[in-house]
C-alpha cells in the first residue's frame, strides 16, 4: 500500500472551503475552489439530500491527478469533506435561490430545444414566474431542514442524534463512511460552518478513520451523542483531532457550551462584533422573530441568548468577518476550552 502523504491546510484555508461551500449548488466534479497562496482544491464528489444535507469532497490538485481526474478514488492519498451550513434567511438568499433555479431551468430548456422538445419562443414571463416558484420553494425547505427541523430540534432542544430519524446528521455520518469506502487509501478531513460544522463533528466522533476536524460557529454536540460517545468526550478523546472556533457574538457558537467540551474549543477575534438588529429589520423579518419567539421556549435551554441566535438567522452568522495572520493562523482570544457560560 502507498505511504499516505500528509495533508497541510492552514486555518484561513479551512476558513475559506467552509465559506465556499455555500454554493455547493453550482458545484460538479472536477470544479475548482480557491484557497491562500493561489492553491486550488479539486471536487470529488457532491451531495445534496431532501433533508438538507450540503456536502462536498475535495482533493488536492496532485491527488486529482494522479487519481485520473478523480475516477481513480483508490488512488487518492487526502481527502476534505466540507459540510455546510446554515441558509441564513434573508432576501439575498431567497434571491441566491432564485437563481439557482433560473440556472436549472435554463438548462433544462437547452437540453429540451436540443431534443427538439420545446420550440425556440418560449415566454419569458412564464420562465420568470417558474423560477420565482421554484427558488422559493427551494429556499422554504432549506429553513425548514436547515433552522426549524436540525437546528432547533437538535441543538436547543438537545435531542439525540440517533433519535431513528434519518435526519442530517445521521446522513452525515454515512457520507463520511461512504468516502472512506470509494477512498481506502486515503487520510479523511472534516470541515464546516454553522449546522456544516456539527456535521463534522458528529462524522469525527463516529469515525476514527477521520484524522482530524476544524470546524466554525457549531453548537456543542455533547449532549446530543449517545453514551459511548460521551464517555469518550470526557476523556478528552477527540480534542487532538477536532478544533472547534467559535464566537463569543454568535448565538449558535454559544450554544450548549454549558456542557461538556468534544473538541479543542478556540475563541476566534471577531472584527465587526453585531451591534444589534432591530432596527434593521424587514417587517417581514420582524414577524418572522416575533413568530420564532411566540412558537419556541427557548427559555428551556439555559445556554440560548434569543437575540444573539436570532442575528445569527437573519444573516450576521458569517465567516467573512474573521481575521487571519499572515501565515494562514487564525487570531482568537483564548485557547482554554469552555466549561460554562459566564
């Protein structure tokens, strides 16, 4: 068997993938994302499930070489699965939505002239009023599976993973396993953003295949792993392998931190910390909180600042906003890991 290489990425890189991530959609095998130092990643491999699972595989632009442009998996020494996150709901998105559909659609229409099964004229006003549909029904079941069925139930809720539910984490932990198949030879990296960084988390503490996990702004998963899990997380067993970064500004990196720490936990600097939303607010956004606020006892976990958690729905929950050292390092506050929320 080949010796494995190692693989060398540095935080702003995995900053960078997670961020990426988020227009997965126009993502396919063999496309490209931009890392530091003008490095390229190369996808392997994408999935997108109808319970909101976002995944892609990346590998280095030598792996994807000398795997014959990824067909040969085997061949493959490093391996990247970046999960990502939340949609925060927000017009842009919608927006992003919309023409993520105008996009499918058009190519659908190419490929129907093409097989002569639609004529050249085809109404524009009629396209528009398909994809204003389409984009918003696509848009409606990312926060449905995205904030309503994963990230409340699960993360404020604290229910378990492993609940008989395929839900998105469970999914992610088979997509793990997946890759491990089609790649044997190679070392597994997890990384994501958001419910893309708890994902990450949950296929590391249920792999040991995976070497190593950075991930960004998650809640704590603590309490929603099953007994053996947990006790391996008291022992520390996964903070060598898993560095979680989270802000002390951020409503879902706050989460269950209350609870007993899985990975290495780092607070990262924040440059633009979040002055307050309400007075930025959409009337539609407003309903929208007030609604969230009426429908959800957040007052059940003690670890949910509402107006924090609710900035990080409607947008302020982004990478972007991090700083980095020159060498690709990270700057943050502090390396002791977080026991309770003071």
């Amino acid at each position: 068997m080949a010796k494995k290489s190692s693989l060398k990425l540095s935080d702003e890189d995995y900053n960078l993938i997670s961020r990426k991530t988020y227009s997965n959609e126009k993502y396919k095998s063999g496309e490209t994302i931009k890392i530091s130092n003008g490095q390229k990643m190369y996808v392997v491999d994408c999935r997108k499930t109808s319970k909101g699972l976002n995944v892609l595989t990346l590998v280095t632009k030598q792996d994807f070489v000398n795997s014959n442009n990824g067909k040969q998996k085997d061949k493959i020494k490093n391996a990247v699965i970046v999960y990502r996150g939340s949609e925060p709901i927000s017009g842009g998105q919608l927006q992003s939505s919309i023409d993520v559909m105008a996009e499918a659609h058009e190519k659908m229409k190419d490929s129907q002239k093409k097989n002569g099964l639609m004529p050249e004229s085809v109404s524009d006003t009629i396209d528009a009023g398909i994809n204003n549909v389409a984009g918003v029904a696509y848009f409606a079941n990312e926060i449905i599976q995205d904030w309503l069925m994963t990230d409340i139930n699960y993360s404020v809720y604290k229910k378990l993973f492993e609940d008989g539910n395929n839900n998105q984490m469970v999914q992610a932990d088979k997509y793990a396993k997946d890759i491990h198949k089609d790649m044997p030879n190679a070392k597994i990296h997890v990384t994501g953003h958001s419910l893309g960084g708890v994902n990450a988390s949950y296929a590391l503490v249920k792999n040991k295949f995976v070497e190593s996990g950075v991930t960004f702004e998650n809640p704590n998963i603590y309490d929603n792993l099953p007994e053996d899990v947990k006790a391996e997380a008291l022992k520390g067993k996964f903070k060598s392998r898993l560095t979680e970064y989270i802000s002390l500004n951020d409503g879902l990196s706050m989460l269950n931190r209350d609870s007993e720490e899985v990975g290495n936990v780092k607070v990262m600097y924040d440059e633009s910390l979040p002055n307050g939303i309400e007075e930025s607010l959409s009337d539609g956004q407003k309903f929208l909180l007030n609604t969230l606020k009426k429908t959800f006892k957040f007052d059940e976990n003690p670890s949910v600042d509402m107006n924090l958690f609710l900035e990080a729905i409607m947008g302020s929950h982004d990478l972007s906003r991090y700083s980095f050292h020159a060498d690709g390092t990270r700057k943050h506050w502090t390396s002791i890991y977080l026991k309770t929320l003071v």
